[in-house]
C-alpha cells in the first residue's frame, strides 16, 4: 500500500470546510482509470452478462460483494487517498481498507430497481437479520466515512448517487437524543422527509473519481437512463479508534467537527 507522509495534503482548507457544511469532497483523478478498467474486467466475469451484449443486460441492478483482488486493494490505498483521510479523520485514526465493495452495477433499463429510497448507511448492528434493524448513533459507531467510487464514467443520465448536501447536520441532530444506542433504519427513514429542502447533488465524474462523504449523509440510488452500465463501489472507511466529540477543538477532525457544528 502507498506510503504517505503524515504532512501530506490532498485537500484545501475550502475543500475540508465544505466537508464540514455540506458532508462531501469530491476529489478528481483519485486513482488511476487502468486500475477502474481492470477491476470492470473482475466484474464482469461475475455479472453474468456480455459487455457488448445488451441483450443480457436484464435486470436493472445487480449487486456483487468484496472483492481483495489486487486493482481494487490499490485503488483504495492511493497516497492521494490516505492524505485525504489523514484530514478529514485524523492520521492514525483510521483503517486503510483490505476489500472494495459492495458493487451495485446498475444498467440501462427502464424498471424500477426498487432501491432507490433516501438514506443514511448504518455502520452497527449488521448482525441482525433485517437490515432495517442495522443502526447509526451520535457518534458513528464503527464507520469513519460513507466513500463513492466511480469504477466507470458516471454522467448525469448514469444513475449517478444523490446527495442531499447538508443533510448529515440534520442527521447528527436526530441521533444526538438517542446517545450511544442510535437509532435504527426503520426510525430514521420516518425521519429523512426533513432533509427534503437539502440541495440535491448528483455524484458524477470520471472513472477513478471518489466521493468522501460524511457518514451521516442522507443520499439515493435512482434509475439509470444512459447507455453503458454504471459501476460503482461504496465501502465504509473504518475508524482505528472510535470518533470522539469531546476532543480540544484543535485536534478534533473534520468528520467530528461536522457534527458538533450540528449540535452547538
């Protein structure tokens, strides 16, 4: 895995403060579009279907799991990569990641794929059966961030993710009463209609292009309307240590400030 020096920026002051009042970074150039080619190529030969067969493009959305397989291992450990998440979590405070995953591949079709509802990524309680019982707290129990990872070109008609900018101050407010227990999807989704005035921004870009976006950002699927199918991963960044909102502001990171600035 790349080696970084602790000092290293990838991320402007005006970028971090737009982490911090709009719960994303988009960073361009991420990693290197030969390894997004060769991890479509994996994909591929686990999807079932024929690349230039639209044909067998069948179902709207087809979902593959981890893959350790070496492209998608780099892609994820870029220096460029772990300097960003030096910044917005903290140096030392963060897992660098083993396996890249989950893939929603979405095609172009015209069905509804069924998943395409608001909502935040839960981070504990995966244990339990529904995944309407998997739960978020105050603090981000067991993830650091909610990462996007173009594996292909995402354009506007690509089914590109939907982010409700500002969405995650909202969010750490709903949680912030329930302390350490959180509250479960099934609560929150009752909840996420407040979010509902947030800017919507879609999360296009080029393959090799990553999304860092605040755990607690409210975002959606949609139907794709383009061409070529739409490959993309969304892995947790794990934290080392858990997050902490009682830190010295100096030393507090931009994910923890985020939600402080959504209590004061």
């Amino acid at each position: 895995m790349p080696d970084h020096d602790a000092g290293t920026r990838a991320l402007s002051d005006a970028q971090i403060q737009h982490f911090i009042d709009d719960g994303f970074v988009r960073i361009d150039q991420a990693f290197p579009h030969a390894l997004a080619q060769e991890a479509r190529s994996i994909l591929w030969r686990d999807l079932g279907c024929v690349p230039d067969r639209p044909a067998t493009w069948t179902q709207p959305v087809v979902r593959l799991g981890m893959y350790a397989e070496r492209p998608f291992v780099e892609a994820a450990n870029t220096s460029v990569l772990h300097a960003a998440f030096d910044q917005l979590v903290g140096a030392g405070r963060w897992l660098p990641s083993t396996a890249m995953g989950t893939f929603p591949v979405r095609f172009p079709s015209e069905d509804d794929p069924g998943d395409t509802g608001w909502h935040v990524d839960t981070s504990f309680d995966w244990e339990k059966p529904n995944f309407m019982d998997w739960r978020v707290n105050v603090t981000s129990k067991g993830r650091a961030l909610l990462m996007l990872f173009l594996f292909s070109d995402v354009g506007e008609d690509d089914a590109p993710t939907r982010i409700r900018a500002g969405s995650h101050l909202d969010v750490a407010r709903m949680l912030a009463p329930h302390g350490e227990a959180g509250l479960a999807l099934r609560d929150l989704v009752e909840l996420f209609p407040q979010t509902k005035a947030r800017p919507e921004i879609m999360a296009t870009g080029d393959a090799g292009t990553v999304y860092l976006c605040h755990p607690f950002l409210v975002h959606a699927a949609q139907p794709h309307r383009g061409k070529q199918p739409r490959f993309l991963a969304q892995p947790p960044l794990l934290p080392r240590e858990p997050l902490r909102l009682d830190r010295q502001p100096e030393v507090s990171s931009p994910v923890e400030i985020a939600i402080l600035k959504a209590l004061a």
